[in-house]
C-alpha cells in the first residue's frame, strides 16, 4: 500500500484507468503481473495447508485464497489510491485495506486482529 500510495504510482494508476487498464503491451504486462502473484501466493497457501496452517475448507484451492486476498486490495487501491485522491480517502483506503487483511487473517488462519504493538504486547 504505501507503494501504491506514491504520487508517481497513484498518477500512473489514473493514467492506467483512462487508457484502459489492461489495454495495449502494459495491460499485458499487468495481466502477468497478477498472475505471477496468484501463483506464487497459491504456492505458499498451499504449503501453509500443509503445515495445518489453513482453516479454510479443503474445497477452496490455494489459488482461490491467493485470489480472496489479493483482489479486494486491489479493488480499494482503484477506488482509494488515484492521482486525484485527497488525503482522506487515501487514509480510508488504507484503513480498508487493515479491516480487509484482519477478516482474511480471521478467516484462513484463525489469528486475532493485527495491531501495531501487538507482538510486543506478547512479550511483556
């Protein structure tokens, strides 16, 4: 997110967006990129179901846990993270993206809420 949440990134998306997101050797480039992703989140999922990591039904594919998880993020980047988002609604795409990551943590994994600290809450 704070990648995306570049002036340059977020400009580039709005010129994306006009052009049409997938259009032309960009778009293409763009379609790989996504799908290098799934594949290679889809490894890890499946290697984490392995381990008794996953909670998720065995009829979900790690494919598909890579896809629930990447694709809202990619959505609220769409909506939040343009060249002409103003701060607020940069804030509430990030905000958006944390409530995302804990529901899918939940979800999957069964892990609690991320929160700053956490971990050192944990030690303490």
């Amino acid at each position: 997110m704070a990648a995306w949440d570049q002036p340059r990134a977020r400009q580039a998306l709005s010129l994306r967006l006009r052009e049409g997101l997938t259009a032309g050797p960009a778009g293409a480039e763009l379609l790989d990129a996504i799908e290098q992703t799934l594949v290679q989140l889809g490894e890890l999922f499946a290697d984490w179901r392995q381990q008794g990591l996953v909670r998720a039904p065995a009829h979900i594919s790690p494919r598909q846990l890579a896809w629930e998880l990447f694709a809202p993020v990619a959505y609220i980047r769409l909506l939040h993270l343009h060249g002409s988002a103003t701060p607020a609604l940069r804030d509430t795409g990030r905000r958006l993206v944390e409530q995302h990551l804990d529901f899918f943590l939940a979800a999957v994994f069964g892990t609690g809420p991320r929160r700053p600290g956490r971990q050192q809450a944990r030690k303490e």
